[in-house]
C-alpha cells in the first residue's frame, strides 16, 4: 500500500483491473482527509467535494485564430509527404532557459527536428549543424530493411516523445523515446542535456506502433503508454522507477489500462466503433491530466481510397493516482474540423507535455491533418490520408476544464481538508464567491468575499491567519454566484 501526495491509499495490486472512465477507487472511497498542499484544487470531479449543488459545466479549448502555427515548408518537412507536427512529440516553455520548445516529425515518417520560440506562436528552426543547414536532431537516411525494428540508430520517426525532467542529473534532463512506424517490434529510448544530442539508446520490449510515453512526477515514475489490441485500439500500462533501464519489461509487467467504452458513440454519418487511438499525461497543478485521443474512424482504407484522415479528436481526462482516469464529459475539448480545405480536418492529435501554462490561459498544442484527394488511392506511405501535417494551438481558461456553476447562490461543501506550510488561500472564479472555513464541527472560523474574474485571487481574511491551520483538518465553503474552477492554498510567492 502506497500514500500518495493527497492521501490517497493505492493498493499495490492497483494494476489489476483496467482504469474506469465513469469512477476511480479515490472517488468511491476518498481520504478521510485530503491533502491540498500540492498545487491547485481543480474541481473536475467528486473528490474534493462532499456536498453541492452546483451544477459542473465543461468547456471546449479555443483554437487560435492564426492557425496553424508550424507547417511543412523547409525541404526535409515537404519530402515524401509534407508534415510538420509532433505526433506526440512535445512542446514545452522551459523555465530555465525561458523559451518554448518544439520536437516535432519533418516530413510524413521521416525525421525529428527541432525548433524554438519566444512567444510560443512564431516559431524558428534553427541551425542545428547536425544535419548541415536544417533543425534536424536525429539522423535517417532511408529505408534499411536490415536495420528495421532492429538497430538503435534506425531512428525512423512515427511515435516520438521528449519530457523534460528537472529532478534528476542535468546531462540526462531530456528524455527521448522513438518508435519506427510499423506493426509489433521496440521502441528506442535515450537521454540528453540539451534536447539535441541524444545518447545511450537502447531498444524497450516489443509494443506496437504509437505508443508513447510520460512522467507523473508525484510518483515518480516514468510510464508507458503503450498501444495495444485488447479492446479494439486500446492502451495497456507499464511504470518503472528508472528511465534507461526500464525500457526492458517481462509480459507480466504491463497491464491492460484503458479503452473506449460503451458510452462512447460512434458518428452516425460514419457509423464507426469508437476506438482509443493514443494517450499523453502529463502533471498538472494537483492532477494528472490526460488527453485521450479517440479514433471515430473510417478505417485507414477507406481514408486512404479517398485520400482525407481519419477522423480522431482529444477528450481531456483526469486522475488523482496517475493509473485510474475519469472522463466525466465524453465531448472532445479540441474537434477535428471535418471541412475540406481546412488545415486540421482530421487526424487531431495531442503531444507530449500536454498543455503549456500562458499566464492565465492554458495553451494545447495539437496537431492536425488537412489530407489531400489528389493523392487518393496511392501507397499509404504517400498517401493524401497523411499529408499536410501541421501545429496549432487550442487555448482555455487556466484550469478551465470544468467549472462548478450557479446563478442563484448555490453552495458547495469540500471533505475534509490540510495543508502544511502555506500562507494564503486563492481562488479561480468568475462572479460572486463567498468563501468560509469551517471547522471539524462546521463552525465558521473566517469568511472572504470574492467579486470579479480572476484565475488567481488572494483572499482576504479579516483577522484570521491562515498559517495558522497549518496541519489541522477543516472544511471550506463556497457560495457562488457565477463560476468556480479551483482553490489553492498557497504562501506569499504564490
């Protein structure tokens, strides 16, 4: 049995049964006091919450109006088939260097590259000498059917993910992993200390194509999201405590995780059974937050017969343990547009990292296909079903994935709760909040008003300290007029 940050007790049989997309073992016997000290309280589902009567509403990312924001233009992005797009890749803004980054695919299943930004929006590709004249980071040369699913430095780009890690030795601060495009074979792993100069590949066991990877780091552990056929496109799990040699599993350690459902629908003008197509997690705030990239299909056939993508979309989903999910709104946050000419009208896909935080907006890069009919029918490696890939962006709400609603005053009472060494309590609202403190026995201890729209507002307690709660269980209510999205105890710095 395993404690985690928030209190709640994982059992070390937790693998044994797939996640639930309708409840988690958290939410159905919670902490008898939960933890807050870790990050923002975000109120996407029961677990903070043992009475209320608002209503939760979800809410869809926006895209940006200039999108896409990278497209096929160089000539290693337009050869064979243009794409330029992580596929899961990863974005990130990096807090040390203060500057956003990009892995991405250049070229339809061709080569990783490289590129930087200052604002997020307008991206460089810059010099990078390894590949003369280009942003290229990992070398590939063609097809080599000697080395296919075989060799470390077959590094043939379909499935890609780079985290950046922060907690261990600064030459291993990035970690890669790479899967060639094809059927059941490994994948490849290795480290870097400046996201270009990769070292120490090794293969994993076999898995299929797009799978991927992630860090939860209140656990502490490196995961594979691994594509598997057990419900249809599905995924299965694998953890383990260290990167490099983890990479390497018996049978026995991967388990069977997460699939859709029968709550997913399928589109009635395409009448194909949802399917889960690929998972990227990332740590947010509290939360593990999730993007479940749900495959509503044509198959790649029929796609490939009338050279436009798949139609996959991103649902956003959400755990307090990092394994057991919940998807409390089965609608997708970010929508392929389905329109002939647009650039994403299919083939949406999410990245690694998630979501980068734009000081009150979250900003979810994603990728998107546009397709081309005028490669229908060809080789599926040329085909209009994977052309013109590109990167744009979808903005919300900071911690706006769901929002507790009312217009008339409703309430809402949290379970128990602690902290240990904070100062402040803030809120994210919009509206009229009231918030009070209450003791074990409901005793009003101090009380705030909040009036306006803020994603970060430091209450004020009249003659109250909230150090002094530090350690010592209590209940907060919320009276709103308006929306809530989250709470967080929090010291001077914020």
């Amino acid at each position: 049995m395993e404690q985690l940050y928030n209190g709640i007790l994982l059992p070390d049989n937790f693998t044994d049964q797939p996640s639930n997309a309708d409840t988690a073992p958290y939410l159905e016997n919670p902490p008898e006091v939960i933890d807050v000290s870790i990050g923002r309280q975000l109120f996407v589902d029961s677990f903070l919450t043992a009475e209320s009567s608002l209503t939760p509403v979800f809410h869809k990312a926006k895209k940006y109006e200039g999108n896409p924001v990278l497209k096929a233009e160089t000539p290693w992005e337009i050869a064979q088939s243009p794409v330029a797009c992580p596929k899961s890749g990863g974005v990130w803004f990096d807090e040390k260097e203060h500057i956003f980054k990009m892995w991405y695919e250049a070229g339809w299943l061709r080569q990783m590259a490289y590129a930087v930004s200052d604002d997020g929006i307008h991206w460089e590709r810059p010099d990078l000498h390894e590949v003369e004249g280009t942003n290229l980071i990992l070398p590939y040369d063609g097809y080599r059917e000697d080395l296919f699913f075989r060799d470390t430095s077959y590094l043939r780009t379909d499935s890609t993910t780079v985290f950046i890690d922060d907690t261990c030795d600064p030459s291993e601060r990035y970690k890669l992993y790479l899967r060639n495009p094809g059927g059941g074979s490994p994948g490849i792993v290795a480290v870097s200390g400046d996201g270009i100069h990769f070292r120490d590949f090794r293969l994993t066991t076999e898995v299929f194509d797009r799978s991927t990877m992630f860090n939860n780091p209140f656990r502490k552990k490196w995961v594979y999201s691994i594509r598997d056929m057990w419900h249809g496109r599905s995924r299965t799990y694998r953890e383990c405590d260290d990167y490099l040699a983890g990479a390497l599993w018996e049978p026995s350690e991967a388990h069977h995780w997460l699939a859709c459902d029968d709550r997913d629908e399928p589109e009635p003008y395409i009448g194909f059974a949802p399917q889960l197509y690929n998972v990227d997690c990332v740590g947010y705030e509290s939360i593990m937050l999730g993007m479940f990239q749900i495959m509503y299909g044509p198959e790649n056939n029929i796609c490939e017969a009338a050279g436009v993508p798949k139609i996959t979309e991103l649902q956003p989903m959400f755990s307090r343990d990092g394994y057991h999910f919940v998807r409390p709104f089965r609608e997708s946050i970010i929508q392929a547009s389905r329109t002939k000419g647009s650039w994403d009208r299919g083939y949406v896909q999410s990245v690694g990292g998630v979501t980068v935080i734009h000081g009150d907006e979250l900003w979810i890069y994603y990728a998107g296909f546009g397709g081309d009919e005028a490669y229908k029918g060809q080789a599926w490696y040329t085909n209009g079903i994977y052309r013109n890939g590109a990167t744009g962006i979808a903005r919300i709400r900071r911690d706006g994935f769901v929002s507790q609603d009312s217009k008339d005053g409703g309430m809402l009472l949290t379970r128990p709760v602690c902290f240990t060494g904070k100062t402040e309590l803030h809120l994210n609202a919009v509206g009229k909040v009231t918030t009070e403190i209450l003791d074990m026995n409901g005793a009003v201890l101090a009380k705030a008003d909040f009036c306006g729209d803020s994603t970060d507002a430091a209450l004020v307690f009249d003659d109250f300290n909230i150090a002094g709660l530090d350690g010592i269980p209590h209940r907060l209510r919320f009276t709103v007029n308006g929306s809530l999205y989250s709470c967080a105890y929090t010291d001077a710095k914020g």
